[in-house]
C-alpha cells in the first residue's frame, strides 16, 4: 500500500510531499506499508523516507463486521546518511480500515525519549 505518513518531527524540505496537511501542524511525506499474514503471526513493514519500521507484534480487531482496526508496535531503524537526529525508536500504530474507499488511516506516536506523533494515510496498489 502506498500513502503518506505526517509527522511532527523536523523534516528537511527536499522529503516533503505535495500534500496539504489535514491537521495544518503536521508535516507530510510519501511512505510505503506492506502488511503480511499467516497462520501464526502478522508483521507490518513501513518503508518511510528517513527511516523503515518492522512490527513487533499486531493485533486486528474486528468491530461487528463495520470496521477492521489494526493496532501495532514497532521498532523503528532510521536511515542515519538521511537524517542525522534520528535515532533507533519504539512506537504504536492503529489503523482502521474504511472498505468503501479501500484505504487505511490512522494514527502513531513514538517511544518517551522521542515524543513524536502523526497520522498515516494508505490506499491500497495493484500489483
């Protein structure tokens, strides 16, 4: 799926996406999730533009067949020749899913020592 993760951490402008913002006080850059499922486990990769995330553990709920919710954890490893000031975190993703536009939304925020948050936005891509 592809989309766009807005953040509130400093971004260097050549990484920010054409996109307004829909929160006006966060900054938005395009990013990549794939999400994969088998009998036993669920792990959702996050491929951003400073940095890639890996969950480390994931749950869906399911609420009366309406809406899918996926909550997740993860660890974060940035990319250090693009950013200098980010380091290694930890953080919490959830994400519902709308079937009648296909697309994935939500919401993340990071570990205490980073205090960083955004919104996540993904629709899904033929491949």
């Amino acid at each position: 799926m592809e989309g766009h993760l807005w953040t509130a951490h400093d971004v260097e402008d050549d990484r920010i996406a054409a996109i307004d913002d829909p929160d006006d006080d966060l900054t938005a850059m395009e990013t990549e999730i794939a999400i994969k499922q088998t009998w036993d486990r669920i792990i959702v990769e996050l491929d951003g533009p400073e940095s890639n995330s890996t969950s480390d553990g994931a749950t869906i709920h399911v609420n009366d067949g309406i809406d899918s919710v996926l909550s997740y954890t993860y660890e974060n490893d940035p990319d250090y020749d693009a950013h200098d000031n980010l380091e290694a975190h930890y953080g919490t993703t959830t994400v519902t899913y709308d079937k009648d536009e296909d697309v994935l939304e939500g919401y993340y925020y990071t570990g205490k020592n980073r205090t960083n948050y955004g919104r996540l936005q993904f629709k899904r891509v033929d491949e």
